[in-house]
C-alpha cells in the first residue's frame, strides 16, 4: 500500500470559463458502476460533492501547457506537483489563498 498526497484548492482560483467547463463535463458524464466518468481531453478528474479531483498526471503527459487548460489552471497543477501531490482537489468550501488569482464574478 502507498500513500499519497493531495493538496487542496479554492475553486475561486479556477477562471469562471473553466469552472463551468468542468462543472458542465461532470453534470454529462456516464455512470459507469457507480462511477461517473468525465471525458476531458488532457485531465483526470473524479468529481466530489463540494467540488473535484483532478490527477496530476497530466503533467507526465505534456512538457508544456495544453491549449484546453487555462494558464491558471496549468500554474495551480504545476504547484501542487511541485510541493509533491499526486491529486488537487478543488474544494468550492476551502478559503483563497493569496498566493493566487481569484476569480469571484459567480458564486462557486
């Protein structure tokens, strides 16, 4: 067994156009044995129900940014990887921190 660490994220710090993208992909997705199965061309993301996971290993698959994700976006995964999670989950619960962008135009 191994263990492994996630950091976890405000959704405010996602730009409104991607949070809705997500949000939208995760509303249409199949469930395939209790599983819901979001089909995003570049990203692993398992919905919870304050928000969603997203695998880090997006960044094994690509050197640089993928033109589906927002630079925003790629910074906050790049972070995480780099402080050593494997999953970010974005928690529309969890505070802002300073560090990064928020993005308040709608309730999240």
């Amino acid at each position: 067994m191994r263990r492994i660490h996630t950091c976890i994220c405000s959704t405010a710090h996602l730009p409104t156009h991607e949070r809705a993208g997500i949000d939208a992909l995760i509303a249409r997705s199949p469930r395939r044995r209790g599983r819901l199965i979001v089909d995003h061309p570049d990203l692993s993301i398992e919905p919870h129900q304050y928000g969603f996971f997203i695998h880090l290993g997006v960044l094994d698959d690509h050197l640089e940014r993928p033109g589906t994700l927002s630079p925003e976006l790629w910074r906050l995964i790049a972070h995480a990887h780099e402080s050593g999670a494997t999953w970010i989950s974005f928690d529309c619960d969890e505070p802002p921190y300073s560090e990064f962008p928020i993005f308040e135009d709608d309730a999240h």
